[in-house]
C-alpha cells in the first residue's frame, strides 16, 4: 500500500510540475524582456550615416558633434502603440553602458533626424547622467553600439528622466515586436 501511495505522489509531482513547466515556456512564447533576440522580426531601422555592423561616422560621437545619427524606422506592426529606443555600450569595461533612452515614440515615425527628437516622445537618463544622446565614446579598443527599438502595446506611463531599469520594467510583457541596428566606433 505504502509503495502505491509514493508512486501516486511521485506521479502526482510529476504531472503538476509539468504543468509548471508548459506554462512557464507559454508565457516566455507570449513576451520578451529587452535585450532578447527573437527571430522573424517585421520592425527595420536603419542609418543612412552607416550600415549594419559599419562604422558610425565621428560626428554622432564624442570626439565629433556628439549629435544621434539620422534613424529610419519601418515596416512597425499595425497593433503598436509606441515605440521605444534604447541605444547602449555592450563592450564598456564596467558593463552595459547606456547611451540615450527614448520612449512613447510615436507609431507613425519614419525617421528620427540627426540631431532630434521625435516630437511627444520622453528621454531617459543614460549613463552619462544626462537626459539626451551621448555619442560612442569608447576608453580602448573597438566597441559595438545597439540602437535597439522596441514596438509596445501601450503607451509607458513613466517621468522624463527615468533610468534604464524603471524603462524596461514598465516595458515587460509590451513589446510585440523589436529589431536593432549595429554600428562600432573606436577611438
């Protein structure tokens, strides 16, 4: 009796846990948290100072105008109801360096101008402890900059001047869809 009892348990465990498990792996098909890769993605951004993993132009760095390159944004689902951008330092010695935060973009942006801000959208503070763009400005070496942009269901409800972790906390569980341009720049 005791050896049917432990097989009913062990059964029992068994089956609850992997109910636990199919329903931890719906929720992660279901959201993606900042900074996740997904595949098939269907928003584009691109430069026309630089291309895909090409070399950002001095002027939109530290060492030139310090000034965001012009930014063209496509092909953004139809159900987004803002956009995010997130452009940071994954190469920085102390870690993520995060470069210029802006958010509730407008879903009907094509293109952010050099040197602009679309117009309602919010800025964070990046790690320069500023609430703009702050240009690559690597210590060594050569260094990747992401300009990621997010499309979210909503609208964040957050104060201009909030940090990176207040941003992606607000945006879990919202973002539908994400793309991100690479460019490097080394001193």
């Amino acid at each position: 009796m005791k050896k049917i009892s432990i097989l009913f348990l062990i059964l029992l465990l068994l089956i609850l846990g992997g109910f636990l498990i199919l329903g931890k792996q719906k929720t992660n098909i279901k959201t993606s948290q900042p900074g996740e890769n997904k595949k098939n993605n269907m928003i584009t951004e691109t430069s026309p100072a630089f291309q895909q993993n090409g070399t950002i132009p001095k002027k939109y760095t530290c060492g030139g105008e310090n000034i965001n390159p012009p930014l063209a944004i496509s092909s953004v689902p139809n159900n987004a109801r803002s956009l995010v951008l997130i452009v940071d330092d994954p190469d920085a010695p102390s870690g993520v360096w995060t470069h210029w935060l802006v958010w509730n973009i407008n879903v009907q942006t094509k293109e952010i101008k050099e040197n602009s801000l679309p117009e309602g959208a919010i800025l964070g503070t990046n790690d320069f402890g500023q609430t703009n763009y702050g240009g690559p400005c690597p210590p060594s070496g050569t260094h990747r900059y992401f300009f990621k942009i997010y499309a979210l269901d909503v609208m964040l409800n957050l104060s201009q001047g909030a940090k990176r972790p207040q941003l992606e906390q607000a945006m879990i569980n919202h973002i539908i869809d994400q793309g991100e341009l690479v460019g490097k720049y080394s001193k």
